[in-house]
C-alpha cells in the first residue's frame, strides 16, 4: 500500500508508476485493514527501558537484554 501526502512522495510514485504494478483503491479499504492509520500504534512494555538502554549503552548493546538477539 502507497499512500501519497505530500508533493515530494507524488513526485517520488511518478519516478516509478511505469515500473511497478498500480491499483487505486478507496482510502476507507486501506483503513479498514490497518488500524494504525487511525490511532497510533501503543508502547511495547520495554520502550522506555530500550531508549534509556541505547542512550546508555548504544543502540547494539541495548537489543540484546530487551528483545534476546544480537546485533552485530
């Protein structure tokens, strides 16, 4: 889904409308299956803890004790 607000993204779709496949659709079918375009999405659990771990420590050694992976 592609959705166009301002001169800079018309301008952006326009460069590639003639390599990519294209349906317009209503706004209200895009809504309907992305609540996101109508509330803002909430705060996971460990938001704040992440941001005060990446101010810390940097943003690879925050991922690791939030979310279990390593970044390399």
């Amino acid at each position: 889904m592609i959705l166009v607000n301002t001169d800079k993204g018309q301008h952006l779709l326009d460069m590639v409308k003639d390599r990519v496949v294209i349906y317009e659709r209503p706004v209200q079918e895009a809504i309907a299956g992305n609540s996101t375009l109508c509330k803002a999405t909430e705060k996971e659990e460990e938001h704040d803890f992440f941001w005060s771990m990446i101010k810390e420590k940097g943003f690879h050694k925050a991922v690791k004790p939030v979310y279990g992976i390593n970044v390399n």
